[in-house]
C-alpha cells in the first residue's frame, strides 16, 4: 500500500541538512515532504537533546515514566483549558487512527470523509 513517489527514476537519499536531502551523486534536494519544516534535518540542538535521552533511557510511551506527565504538562499550559489531555503517539499512522477512534466513539458514527 505504500507509493513510490519516483517510480521511473527513484531517489536514494544518503543524507541530509537543514531543509536539504542529498542523493547517492551529491544532488541536492528541497525537502518538502518529511516533517522537517519546523527545525530541519541534523538540527544540531535536536542532536543533542536525542543523545542526552537516548543515553539516559531509549524507548517509547509504552511504560511509564514522570518524563511523560512533565511534557504532558507543559504542553497543555500553552493550550486553552478545553485541550487538557493527551494522547502520545509513535507516528502521523498512529495518530490518525487514534482521531478517528475517539471520533468513532464519540459521534457514534462510522462513516469517514476524505479529501486527496
């Protein structure tokens, strides 16, 4: 189900910087596709901030640990009052099938509408 966005003459990235992807001969790309609009790719704060965790405990929202509430926390006190709960998830996949499952249940409706 996944789609090759370059079928007649795929793309292998080896790297990437800033705003930028690299393929195998150096060329350089803008990346608009991969999230990266906010703080790029190899942002050298984000490097650190990753190593810091991943030296200290490297897993997902699975178990329980005080570092979840603390964000949980902080995020919601630049929310209104309305947006108080959080829901941690491991991609925009995952996210999205959380929406509709919440929507699900709360509407009590099982239809979807979406636009391409």
């Amino acid at each position: 189900s996944c789609k090759v966005f370059f079928a007649k003459d795929p793309l292998k990235i080896v790297r990437a910087q800033g705003q930028y992807m690299f393929d195998e001969k150096g060329e350089k790309y803008l990346d608009c596709i991969n999230n990266v609009a906010h703080v790029g790719h190899s942002h050298p704060y984000v490097i650190k901030a990753a190593t810091k965790q991943m030296e200290l405990l490297n897993t997902n929202s699975r178990f329980l640990h005080d570092n979840l509430v603390h964000y949980a926390q902080r995020l919601t006190a630049t929310l209104p009052q309305k947006l108080s709960v959080c829901y941690f998830v491991n991609s925009g996949s995952e996210a999205n099938d959380l929406a509709l499952r919440l929507a699900r249940q709360y509407r009590g409706h099982q239809d979807v509408i979406t636009l391409e």
